[in-house]
C-alpha cells in the first residue's frame, strides 16, 4: 500500500517576506507587479489579502481596488530559491523517494510508514520542523497517491493537514469543484461547466466513454482522477534529456511585463527541478504559441552549462524579445533546457578547463563565471 506526502507552503512568496519584515505582520501584503503602472499581475498575497478577493494572477490593478490599503511589495525571486533549497533540504530528510512539484512544494513517498497513523505523525513532524528551521508555516496531505494529496495538502490551508485513506478518496473529492483536480485548468472547467459537470462528485458520475469523445485521452484521466485514481510513482527521473514547463495564459495577451512574469516563474521552477537533482544545462529553448496557434521556438547555447536562475532568465527574455514586436497576442508560453550535465561532472569540466587552482573554486563562484548574455 502506497502512501504519499504532499508538502506545500502556505503564501509562500509573502510569507518569507513577512518573516523579513516583521513590521508587515497583521496587514495585507500583496507580491506582485508595481500597482502605480497598473500593468502586471499579483504573484500572491497573504491570507489577510485574500480576504478581499486578491489572489495569484489577478491584474495588479484589480488587486489595489479590492485592497487599497495593503502592502504592495515586488517579487525577489533570488531570496525565494535560496530559502526554497533549504525547505527541500528538509523534505528530503522525511524520504528517500522525493520530487519537487514546484518552488514551495514536494511529494515524499512514505509508504514505509505503514499506515496513516504513523503517517499523519511523520506529517505533525514535518510542519514542526518546517517551522522550527524557517519560521514558516505549510500545509500537508496525505494520501494513497499523488493526485489525493495534493488536494489534500489544499484542503485546510494555511497551516492545516489532511489525511485522506484510500477507502474515503472518492466521497473526500466528491464536493469539491472540478478545478481543484490536477489537470483541470481554466478551459478544461469551463468545458466541463458547459456540460453542467461542476464538482468532482458529477465527473465520478459521468460517463467516462461520453467524456472521452469531447476531451480524447484526457477524458479517461478525468473520470479517473475524479475517482481518486492516482499515480504513486513520484521521482526517480532517470536520463532526463531535457526539464522543461509552458503555461497558457487565461486570456491571451501582448502585455510584456505579464509574460516576461510568468517566464520568470517559469525559470524558477525549471532551476528548481535541474538542482533537485544536481543537473546543469546549456542550452534554453522558449517555445511562444501566438493567438492563431502558430508556434514558434528559439533556442540559445551557452558555452558552459549553468544552474544558475539569473542567467537563464537573461537568456529567457532575450529569447523572447522579437516575439513582442507581433501584431498577434501571445496565447502559451513555454521554457525547456537541455544539455544537461550532472553538476559535478560540470565542474571536473570546467575545472580542467580552468587552471588547477581555480578548479579549487566554491560552486557558488562557479556558477558567477557562467557566461552571461546582454
Ligand atoms: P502556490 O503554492 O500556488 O501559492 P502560495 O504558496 O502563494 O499560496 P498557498 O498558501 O495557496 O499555497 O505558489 C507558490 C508561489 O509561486 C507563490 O507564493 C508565488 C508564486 N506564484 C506566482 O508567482 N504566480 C502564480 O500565478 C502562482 C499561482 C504562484
Ligand atoms: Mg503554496
């Protein structure tokens, strides 16, 4: 019997800023674009924020209406990854099967445990010394998949955790909204709205041969996942040949800023997953899908392979520059890297390019002398 761990922090962008920031403490705090140029959107809020219908996403507009009086911070992306390292040096020590779902969240396989009593323990634990380490709070779900505990880890959010056995998955998903499952993104709920299915309970009811034939394959994962069908194989990447992550935007778009911000969440999460398992890349394709469908790629290889967050955004927006200049608005975007060397084996290679000496050198200044494009 599988039983799997899902970790996620609560807010976490305003969290650690509000850790930073003891004077922000009880007031609603918005990460996101500057509100005085109106353009751009909210990365997230704290739970105060959300209380005014601010969330992730929002035009940053939208959110200084709803909430004039909050704190309005930009994002540091740089102080995000740094304490996202240590929180998955954490993680890591709860199992050995582990994967990275994003910046703020892991799976861990901790089937080993036994049974969900020891592992609603080891998940009391894990927030414990979550909060201990870092003075940040998460949330946790535990489940016989990964599916299940994600939703779980959502379910009593902030600080909150939810056990949810094998036997109870089905009538624990049924009242919950269509979008809370993975794999339903804004246009998959509003199709499925169209078809009056709203909560999860109406997919598990739906005839799964009838939803193949509107949403093909997906259609069969729909009313599986409904059931709370999952997968319980997390991890054990081998021979990645290439990391990569695309997003379609809600409504397409020109608006530069609000893309060169999703490619920046991109990047992170792309040099988040590389580090999780210690790969290096070189070369950075972006893929752009304008409004008509067409698809355009371009890539770029840096002499050296890097894991470095900085340099790959600086490739990322030179990359995409050309693309603004069309007259079409920009529907998916999307960032993959390949060339991927493990970071030991990166260094041996730079080391014997380099004199001795210099191969004495920390990783960190390794990492500063990848080549840099303008
Ligand atoms: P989430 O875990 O989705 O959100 P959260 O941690 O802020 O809030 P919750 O308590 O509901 O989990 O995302 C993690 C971080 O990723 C978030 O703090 C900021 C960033 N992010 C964006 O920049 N843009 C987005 O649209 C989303 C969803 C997240
Ligand atoms: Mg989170």
């Amino acid at each position: 019997m599988a039983i799997i761990l899902h970790v996620d922090m609560d807010c976490f962008f305003a969290a650690v800023e509000e850790r930073e920031n003891p004077e922000y403490a009880g007031k609603s705090l918005i990460i996101g674009a500057d509100p005085a140029f109106s353009r751009g959107v909210v990365s997230t809020c704290n739970y105060p924020a959300r209380t005014f219908g601010v969330h992730s996403a929002m035009p940053i507009s939208k959110a200084y209406r709803l909430c004039p009086d909050g704190i309005y911070v930009r994002p540091r992306f740089e102080l995000y990854s740094k304490v996202s390292r240590k929180l998955k040096m954490i993680f890591k020590t709860y199992a050995s099967v582990y994967e990275s779902g994003g910046i703020d969240e892991a799976y861990l396989d901790i089937s080993y445990v036994g049974d969900y009593e020891r592992a609603l323990d080891v998940a009391r634990r894990l927030q414990k010394h979550v909060f201990e380490a870092e003075k940040l709070t998460c949330s946790v779900g535990v489940g016989p998949n990964t599916l299940v505990a994600k939703v779980a880890s959502d379910f009593q959010k902030p600080n909150g955790i939810t056990v949810v056995r094998e036997e109870d998955a089905a009538a624990f998903l049924a009242p919950l909204p269509v979008r809370k499952l993975l794999g339903v993104g804004p246009r998959t709920e509003e199709k499925l709205n169209e078809l009056g299915i709203t909560t999860v309970g109406q997919l598990q009811t739906s005839d799964s041969r009838a939803l193949s034939s509107i949403f093909g394959k997906h259609g069969r994962y729909l009313h599986a996942a409904a059931c709370g069908i999952g997968s319980t194989h997390i991890g054990g990447h081998h021979d990645v040949k290439s990391i990569g992550a695309q997003r379609t935007f809600f409504s397409d778009t020109r608006d530069t800023e609000k893309i060169l911000s999703l490619m920046g969440k991109l990047c992170a999460e792309l040099v988040e997953q590389a580090r999780d398992q210690s790969l290096c890349f070189k070369t950075v394709t972006i893929v752009v899908r304008y409004e008509d469908f067409a698809t355009f790629n371009k890539s770029f290889t840096l002499k050296f392979a890097t894991d470095d967050e900085g340099v790959l955004f600086r490739v990322v927006r030179k990359l995409s520059i050309p693309f603004f200049q069309d007259s079409r608005k920009i529907r998916l975007i999307g960032v993959r890297v390949t060339q991927l060397y493990k970071m030991e084996e990166e260094q041996e290679r730079l080391g014997n390019w380099m004199s001795n000496d210099m191969s004495e050198m920390s990783n960190r200044k390794l990492r500063a002398l990848a080549p840099r494009i303008r």
